[in-house]
C-alpha cells in the first residue's frame, strides 16, 4: 500500500484538449456504451479494464457504505488494478479502520491512498476552519485537486456511483467523458438498485461499513455527514442543508457544477 502527499495544483492539471481530440473521444464513449449498453456490471469492468478503448484504468474508492461491492468485483477480476483513496484527514475513524480491513481481506496489491500536503492545508486551511465558510473550497483542496493529480497518468476511471442515489444520477451511463482531461468515467454499477447492491454483499458476505447501521447509506467526511431519516434521499446526509450534492470530484461538461438538493 502507497502512500502520496501532493503538492498544490489546478482543479484540472490537464491542458485543454483540441475540438478534434474531443469528437475523437465522445466517439469512443458512445461505441463503449453501444457495446456493453445490455451488459451487466462484470462485463462493464473487465471491459474498462481489458479493453483498448477504454485506457489504463484506475479505480477510485471512498471505502464508503456500498464501496465494498465495486472493490469486491475489480478484485475478482484484476486484484493489480490501482485503487485510489482519498484521505481528507477529515474522515471517520471508522472509514480508516474499514478501508485498511477491507483492503486487506479483498487482497487488493496497489491501494494508493491520496493526500493533500500538509503545507498546503496549512497555507490555506491554517484554522482547519474552511469548510465553515466554504464547502466547495475544502473540497476542493481536500478532494478535487489531490486527486486529479493522481489521476493524472491514467486515461480514465472506475466510480461506484449508481442513478438510484440521487436526482443527479438518473440518468447515468456506464462510460461517461470528462471534457476538460479527456479522460473516460467508468459505472460500472450505474444500473444497481439499492435492492441489487444489498443481495451482491449479503452472497459474497462482505462485511458492511460499520456506520450503515447508524443510519449512514453516504458516507463522507464527518463534519459534513449526517444520518439518513427512512424516505429521505440516500444522500440527503451529505453537506445537509445546503445546496450541494457532489464534492467536485465528479464533473458535468469537466467542471464542477453547483446543483440544487435531490428531491
């Protein structure tokens, strides 16, 4: 297991790509999605992970509520592949606990685990005080910019985000392009209902995140996550009471995009 501090860096470290490249790429995207659109989420990956059109292929994990089912998957069919995890030094104890047992028990051989450098939160995060006053900021130094660093020698990368979890996602696609880095999204669980997820890890049993049972379907960093009333949106504990559902991470059109809460 890896360990990497990053220095300051843009949102998007990759040069713009020309109109031509892109076409090229929104080309590939649509013949990937033809080709696996009646596949189920095994075929997906070894697809992203196999297949010359998708790249080299990282997976990008918060070792989160339902993680352990995509990590369960990649490892049955590639236990190399690099996983990246971002610590924001912000987390749960217990996500720390979970994401090393978890790592261990699924075998996985190149666990890369993110971090912003410490001098950098310190020059711009001194009060450790920046998600008071802007979420979007400290996500962004936190999540967003060490991470598109470590992305940054891979042509694309595995999410587990699903189109039940949010308004947001609905209509999600099993491969996706991000404009501004050219670089192709993989979900492969983009079709799992909530139903689908629950069956996968109770036949595997994969043990479950320790804080589902404390009423966290979504699971990020402790200052902003909270529990998840029955009926409410599974991500509705995520930035609660504000008008943010994604840390930045995931773009629309290769930016970050402020959308309004889930219904």
């Amino acid at each position: 297991m890896s360990f990497q501090s990053l220095p300051d860096t843009q949102a998007s470290g990759a040069p713009a790509l020309g109109a031509d490249a892109l076409a090229d790429l929104r080309q590939r995207v649509a013949a990937l999605n033809a080709r696996y659109r009646h596949h189920g989420a095994v075929a997906v990956l070894e697809g992203a992970l196999r297949d010359p059109e998708a790249g080299d292929i990282a997976m990008v994990s918060s070792f989160g509520a339902e993680s352990i089912a995509l990590l369960h998957l990649v490892a049955m069919i590639d236990r190399k592949t690099p996983v990246l995890f971002i610590d924001t030094r912000l987390l749960f104890a217990e996500t720390l606990v979970y994401q090393q047992d978890v790592a261990e028990r699924l075998h996985l051989e190149d666990v890369r685990v993110i971090r912003t450098d410490e001098a950098l939160l310190a020059q711009r995060d001194p009060d450790d005080d920046l998600r008071n006053h802007s979420t979007d900021a400290c996500c962004a130094l936190r999540k967003t910019v060490p991470l598109e660093q470590a992305l940054s020698g891979f042509d694309g990368w595995i999410t587990g985000r699903k189109r039940f979890q949010s308004a947001t996602r609905q209509t999600l696609e099993f491969f996706e392009l991000e404009d501004a880095t050219g670089r192709i999204k993989v979900n492969p669980l983009a079709h799992w209902a909530p139903e689908d997820v629950r069956a996968y890890m109770d036949e595997n049993r994969l043990p479950r995140h320790p804080l589902v049972a404390q009423g966290y379907p979504s699971i990020g960093c402790a200052p902003c996550t909270s529990p998840v009333a029955e009926g409410e949106d599974p991500r509705s504990g995520r930035w609660r009471g504000e008008e943010k559902v994604e840390c930045g991470i995931h773009f629309a059109n290769g930016r970050m995009v402020r959308q309004g809460p889930s219904t």
